[in-house]
C-alpha cells in the first residue's frame, strides 16, 4: 500500500513512488503527509514531544526520603522456663582431657575392629 499527498494525491511512499520520483515528486521534509511540491501549502508537522527524564538521585539520599518508621506493637515477652542443666565442672582443661581420651579409645576400637577382620 502507498501513501499519497494529502493534497494533490500524488504517491509519496511505495511502487508509484518510484515513477513518481522521475518528475520529481518526493516526499516533504516538513511534514511527510505531503508531498514536496505541496509543502509550501502544507501545515508544519508537530514537534516531537521532548521527555524531560529526571536525574537519578543518590540512592542514600532516596532511601532517607522513603524511610519511614515502622508502627510499634506491643509484645508480651515469653515465659522462660527454667531448664535444669547438669552442673558443669569448674575445671575445663580436665573436661577437655576427658573428651579426648574418650574419642581416641573410640578410634583404637574401631582399628583393632578392623585389623582384626
């Protein structure tokens, strides 16, 4: 499909443009409803809308303005119950010597285990 002049009807846009073309009938620099003949008669094309774009703030400063505080709710504090814990030996170095020598019993066990199999 071709476009055509508005006013005079020539073809501005498709195969007819190309022939067209030969008397020199082109399309308008102004406004491309029309042809270039008639662009002196033709309304000046609209300007294209500018966009004006904002500038990126700081991100420290937008999170400051939407900062806001949350509401406060009163909370009832949990009942702690009082758990009874086996009473802890006041020497550690004692406990930690007594770990070990369990874990290394352990680990002779399984290798005599496995050397005897």
């Amino acid at each position: 499909m071709s476009t055509k002049c508005k006013k005079c009807k020539a073809p501005i846009t498709g195969f007819l443009a190309k022939i067209a073309g030969l008397a020199g009938v082109k399309q308008s620099t102004k406004n491309p409803d029309y042809c270039n003949k008639c662009e002196k008669d033709a309304p000046q094309a609209p300007a294209p809308a500018e966009v004006k774009k904002e500038e990126p703030k700081d991100l420290y400063e937008a999170a400051e303005e939407k900062k806001e505080e949350a509401p406060q709710v009163e909370t009832k504090e949990p009942v702690k119950e009082e758990t009874k814990e086996a009473p802890k030996p006041e020497n550690k170095e004692e406990d930690w010597a007594e770990e070990l020598r369990a874990k290394q019993e352990v680990v002779l066990d399984e290798k005599k285990s496995s050397d005897e199999s």
